[in-house]
C-alpha cells in the first residue's frame, strides 16, 4: 500500500543554530616521535637479575665448549698431521692474543670513561662546597687528561697562563669551559646536529617497517660514541654500552624523551605538525628528540658539569639541525 506524505512540524520559536559557534573538529593528533622514544625506553630498560645469569652462565657454557673444542682439534690435528697441526695451534694462540689485547683495551676505555666521571663528580662537589684548592686540583687533572691532544693545546696553554687568576671555585671552572671545552662543545654539538639531520630524513623518506627505529638507535649509537671520543672518553664496545645507558637512563628518568610544538615552534613557525604528512612530522620528532638525546650524551660524556652560560639549548640545535628540512613559506 503506497504511503501518503509526511508532514514534519518545525518549532518556529525554537532559535536558529548558529554554524560560527560549533566547536571545532579535533586535528589530528601529531607524531610524538614513538620511534626514538622506543629506542630510548628499549635502551634505557635495566636486566633482570635471571637474565644476568641465564647470558653469564649461556656465556660461560658457549665459551668452555668452543675452548675444548679447538683444544681437541688442535691435538687431533697434530697426531694426524704435525705440521698442519702446529700451524692451526700457532693461528689459535695468536687468536688467543688479539682476543686479550682487545680485552685490555675494553679495560682501558673504561677507566678512562671512569676518569671522566671521577672529574665531573669533583668538579660538582668543589662548585658546591666553593672550594677553591679542589677546583684547583679538577683543572690540573683536565689539563693532564688533554695533554696529548694536539687541538687542545692553545687552550691548555691559556688555561696554564690564567689559572693563578682566579680566587674562586666557580670563577675558575668557567674559565677552564672557556679556554679548554668550549671547542670540544662546538664539535661535540655538529656531532648532534648532523645525527639529528640524519634520523629526520632517513625517518621521513624511508617507508620500510622498523627502519625509523634501527635508524634512530643506530645514529644515537653513533653520536654517542662521537661525543664520547670528542670530550677524551674513547669508549670501547662494553664502555660505549654502558654510556650509552647511562644517556638514557638519564633522559628517561627525566622526561625529556617527549617532544611537543613547542619544541619545534623555532623550525617550523607554529603549531602545524598535524597539518604535515605523517612520515614528515615523524621524521622531525625524531629529529628532535634525537638532539635531546645528544644534549644528553654531552652532559655525561664532558668532564665538568655546564655552567648556565655554556649549557646547550636542545631548541637552538633542533633548529640549527632541522631548520633547512622545512621552509616556512
């Protein structure tokens, strides 16, 4: 049966919707940077006590297996054939050699990364007690700690000049960032910038799964043993690790592996991160958040802690870094 019309009654005293007063739709939320924030967390997670086991003991297992091995190998050969033999024995000891050679080096690298440490550690405690005669003593240890390096000499030689100048503990270790590491901050921020460039392009043009993230802990890897060898430390394959940890140990317990408009209000001239493509505004979070983690690397590879007037400013760099992979238009 066909339906008649339908009537629909309108309310004439009800008041006309106003369009100009709607609330606004939500933009859509911008990359927080999950790739450089995973690698950070991942880095930064601390083993468990079972797993510190299960690899020490799996270790020990692999290595008197691979031992007995080579032993029975050797012997065996040289019963069958002598000459053979002893020159598979020769190849194993010199293997033996290289591997506590390098192990001697990884022992090196990390009393000097201790050094570095034990600096920065005094050089806190004379700022805070203003003791002079320790302040004093850190500079000497600096100046010892670059004797070998021929680029820092001017300042070693500057530094040598003044240092019976100063009669305070704080005045002294300005002039020490002065003469001595301010050259060292410069290279050691290009090293930051330059990475962070990198992971923001490698981030935006790259579509491949994961490789945000292998790129991002890869260059941090990078630039962390960079800022290391920079300001004298020079980490090995265990010390570089442990540096490395420490780095983000510290910016994940300090927030800062989080990154938002403000940040890169400098590069890109407001809040339009979520007016960019996705793998765009992606890749310069992690750009970002990449020269956090170098600011960072800094704080704990140089020997004396910054003073406000040398601190690095993760927004300059970011825009130093970043600011030629956007135009503003």
């Amino acid at each position: 049966m066909a339906k008649g019309p339908v009537l629909i009654e309108l309310d004439e005293d009800a008041p006309a919707a106003d369009v100009s007063k709607a609330a606004p739709v939500p933009d859509i939320a911008p990359p927080q940077g999950q790739a450089m924030q995973a690698a950070a967390r991942l880095a930064a997670r601390k083993p468990s006590v079972l797993g510190r086991w299960f690899w020490g003991l799996a270790l020990a297992v692999v290595g008197a297996a691979v031992s007995v091995a080579a032993w029975n190998f050797a012997t065996s050969l040289i019963a069958s054939v002598p000459v053979l033999g002893w020159i598979v024995t020769g190849l194993i000891c010199a293997l033996v050699l290289v591997a506590l050679l390098i192990a001697l080096r990884e022992l090196a690298a990390l009393g000097r990364l201790s050094r570095v440490d034990g600096m920065r550690r005094a050089a806190d405690a004379a700022l805070a007690d203003a003791d002079l005669a320790q302040a004093r003593a850190v500079t000497q240890r600096l100046i010892a700690f670059y004797r070998g390096r021929e680029d820092t000499r001017w300042g070693r030689d500057r530094l040598a000049e003044r240092v019976e100048e100063q009669f305070d503990a704080s005045g002294l270790l300005r002039l020490v960032e002065d003469e001595l590491l301010a050259p060292l901050d410069a290279a050691a921020s290009r090293e930051v910038e330059a990475a962070a460039r990198q992971v923001a392009t490698v981030t935006a043009l790259v579509p491949l799964a994961l490789a945000d993230v292998a790129t991002a802990l890869l260059a941090s890897l990078r630039m962390i043993r960079r800022i290391a060898e920079i300001y004298g430390g020079r980490a090995g394959f265990l010390g570089g690790w442990r540096l490395t940890r420490a780095v983000f140990v510290h910016l994940v317990a300090t927030g800062a592996v989080a990154v938002g408009d403000d940040l890169l209000e400098p590069v890109l001239g407001g809040s339009v991160l979520s007016k960019l493509s996705r793998r765009f505004g992606e890749g310069l979070v992690n750009g970002a958040l990449s020269a956090r983690v170098g600011v960072a690397a800094m704080e704990v590879c140089r020997p004396l802690p910054f003073s406000d007037r040398h601190r690095p400013s993760t927004r300059g760099m970011v825009s130093r870094a970043l600011g030629g992979l956007f135009s503003k238009g």
